[in-house]
C-alpha cells in the first residue's frame, strides 16, 4: 500500500517539493494511516485536530492519542476545542454541517496563519460510493455524482485508492495505533444507514458494488468535465452581476437547448428545489412579475432578466428627520438644505431631488418603507393614487420595490424617495422658503 500511496501522488501531481502540508488528523483509522504513510514516504508535514465536544471523553481520547502520535514522530500538531452543538443551534445546522464548517473555517485559518499550501484529508474509496449513494437519494445534478474530488483547490484527498478493507489491513500489519468513534456505528447518521444497511445488500447484488460505483463515479467526473466548460461558456454570454444582484439573460435562455440544466447548475447552489426550477424555465416564455422562491434567495422573472437577489429582511425602522438636519446616511443617504424662493432659478427635473414648499412641512419628518395602503397626490394630479399602483406604472420591478422609501410629514406623504413628490406640497408662487432634498 506505502508505493500505491507515492504512485497515486506521483499520477496526479497532488503535492511537491514546495508545499507545506497540513494533515486533518482525527484519531481514526482512515487519518492515522494516513499519517503514517505520509511519514514514511519522507515527507516533512504538520497536523491539526478539531476536538468538537460531541463525545465526551471519547473525544478527549482521540486528542490524547494524536497528540502521543505526533510528539513520539517530532510532528508539529495544531488542536482546537470547539462548542459544536451549540454552533449548530446559533446557525441553524446540523451537527454534521455545522462540524464541516467549523474544520474547514479552521483549516483555513492555519494556511493563511502559517503558510500551509495543501490541507489532506484521508477520505478513501469506500466515501466515494458513499457520496454518490447519499447525493442521489437527497437528488443532485451531474456534479454531484462525480464523486470526491482528488484535487479541490488546496484541499487533497491522497487516500481515495484505497478501500476501508485496505486501509485496516495496513493499520494492523504496520501496528498503526488509532481511535473507533462510536458514532460511526449508529445508523441516525444518513451516511451511516448507506454504509451499514444499503451498501451491504447493494454487495448481496455485486459483491465489488463499492468499487463499482467508484469507477462509475470516475467515469462522471470526465463527463461532467466537458459539461461545465460548456456551462463555463455558457454563463459568460447570458449573466452579468451588478453589485449584489444576478441577471440571466431571459433572450438567451430562451434561444439555449440546455437551458434548464444551465439554470440547475447555476441556482440549485443557492437552495432552489428542481420543482421550483422546473416552474423557472417554464416561466422562460412566461409573463414578468413571477417571483420563486429557495430559504435564502429570490429569483424575480423581470422583463428582460431572472434577477438573482439574497433575500433581506425589510427594514421598518424610521428615521426623524429634524428641521436642523443636514443629512442622513441610514437607511438611505439624504441631504437636505433650505433656500428662499428667490434663490431659486429653475425647479431640478433630477427625480432624485425633491424641493418642497418648506412652511407646509410639520417636523420631524418621517423617513420609512413604503406599506401597502400607502397613498399620496402624485406631482401633476389632483387625485390620490396608490402607491402600489403607481409603482406599476413606473414599471418598477419587484426587486427595487422592496427598496422603495418614503418621507412623510404628519404621516402624509410628501416624496416617494427618487420617484415623485406629493403634488400638494410643491413649490407654489405663493411659496417663501424652499425644503431641497437630495438622494444619493
């Protein structure tokens, strides 16, 4: 096993003489073997181990074994102690995720700290298969039925050769010491059901089934190499960001033969389930106005544009806005100044500034989101007019509605900020002193 390890490094160009190694050391068996591979190919590494509280002194023990093995070999080692469950619950994640995020974070840290280029993680064979089970069963695209990655950036997985047959095997006959996390018997665990309950009968089938899947897996990966340089292409002609909104070219999508695999891969990252996607490409021919919906996201079907935007909770705070206020930055930036009349040569056509006959304005003002109900005497009518309404006929999508702010003074409103002023208080020839307001 110790020259399949050095030929698995050699083959894929995985670590050279130049990188500095961070080894992920658990205590378990797969990261122990690792280890000491690592060792006695001569290579120079460190270790980190993530004690994540989960198991009592069964989790202090894994410590104390690590620690013994890297201080008997002159190993540098890195240990941290995290609260993971209470992690989990801050951050609303399992205990699975919540521990993945908090390893990596970690890992991440000690690279820019002390300058390690490659993170190791002693993932083998049998994951794969594992992996592959696990993402089909929750659905998944191409993507993720390629398996565990070799190379993912500067993480490596040198051990992916080998099975977990293989790997005990090696432990026993080199003595090499290692902790069992009893976790890993309890079937509670999704992967853990795959590997005790479905990975067994899928062996009564094929008894190489694992091996099977992992070639299979192999196979997909070069597969789904060639679709994501199409995709790659395919991004660059249909989406643009502007700041923190996405925008897929509807035209485009509409005209692509692979458009509902194009939009799986590009959204399903930011939680939209395939029954949504299925109702966004039907939609591609659709009226404008649809909006769906993922946890975190919101896609709005605009006219020309799906328009990606992180979904954000809407700010009812209000801001007085005192007579001897100059500006305001939150929740939007304003500037405001007051002039005489004569001062005045020409109203600005700038929807951006408001100028306001100043003695009909009761302070403080308001600044607040517009409300549904919200009405106002849009500038040039005689009549109220919704502002829902209005901003329909602006033709305002729903993305910048959300955004919409208005300023009030005793609870009338006098401008929908960067779009209309309340025709009743504009400037008049009877108007003396003139309220300017500026949006930036």
């Amino acid at each position: 096993m110790q020259s399949k390890f050095v030929d698995f490094i050699r083959d894929n160009n995985i670590v050279s003489a130049s990188d500095k190694i961070l080894l992920g050391v658990s205590g378990g068996i797969d990261s122990m073997v690792m280890l000491s591979l690592f060792r006695k190919a001569g290579f120079t590494v460190s270790a980190a181990h993530c004690n994540f509280s989960l198991r009592g002194e069964e989790s202090d023990g894994d410590e104390m074994l690590v620690e013994h093995e890297c201080e008997i070999n002159s190993i540098k080692l890195h240990r941290i102690k995290f609260e993971t469950e209470s992690y989990a619950k801050e951050h609303k994640l399992s205990i699975q995720v919540a521990a993945r995020n908090l390893r990596y974070n970690w890992f991440n840290k000690l690279c820019d700290e002390f300058g390690y280029s490659k993170i190791v993680i002693a993932h083998n064979r049998d994951d794969v298969a594992e992996t592959l089970i696990l993402n089909l069963t929750r659905g998944t695209g191409l993507k993720g039925l390629s398996g565990i990655k070799v190379v993912n950036g500067k993480i490596i997985r040198p051990l992916l050769f080998a099975s977990r047959d293989e790997i005990t095997r090696y432990a026993v006959q080199n003595d090499v010491s290692f902790r069992n996390d009893s976790s890993n018997a309890s079937v509670k665990y999704a992967r853990n059901r795959i590997r005790h309950k479905v990975i067994p009968e899928l062996e009564q089938l094929n008894p190489s089934a694992k091996k099977s899947i992992f070639e299979t897996a192999k196979h997909i990966n070069e597969a789904w190499n060639l679709v994501e340089d199409y995709l790659i292409n395919l991004k660059g002609k249909l989406v643009k960001q502007e700041n923190d909104r996405v925008l897929f070219d509807i035209r485009g999508l509409s005209n692509e033969k692979y458009s509902k695999l194009f939009l799986f891969e590009e959204l399903s990252p930011f939680g939209f389930s395939y029954e949504t996607l299925e109702q966004v490409v039907a939609s591609i021919h659709g009226q404008s106005g649809k909006v769906f919906y993922s946890s975190s996201h919101q896609l709005l079907r605009d006219r020309d544009f799906f328009i990606l935007t992180q979904k954000k909770e809407i700010d009812l705070s209000i801001a007085l806005i005192e007579k001897e206020c100059k500006s305001i930055d939150f929740p939007i930036k304003l500037r405001f100044r007051i002039s005489e009349e004569s001062e005045l040569d020409e109203i600005p056509r700038d929807k951006n500034i408001a100028v306001l006959d100043y003695d009909k304005l009761a302070f403080p003002l308001n600044l607040r989101p517009w409300q549904p109900g919200d009405r106002f005497m849009p500038f040039g009518m005689d009549k109220f007019k919704k502002i829902s309404d209005f901003l329909i006929d602006q033709k305002i999508s729903l993305v910048e509605k959300d955004q919409i702010y208005v300023l009030t003074s005793n609870d009338e409103i006098i401008w929908v900020v960067g779009k209309r002023i309340d025709d009743r208080f504009k400037v008049s020839p009877k108007t003396k002193n003139i309220w300017h307001s500026s949006f930036i």
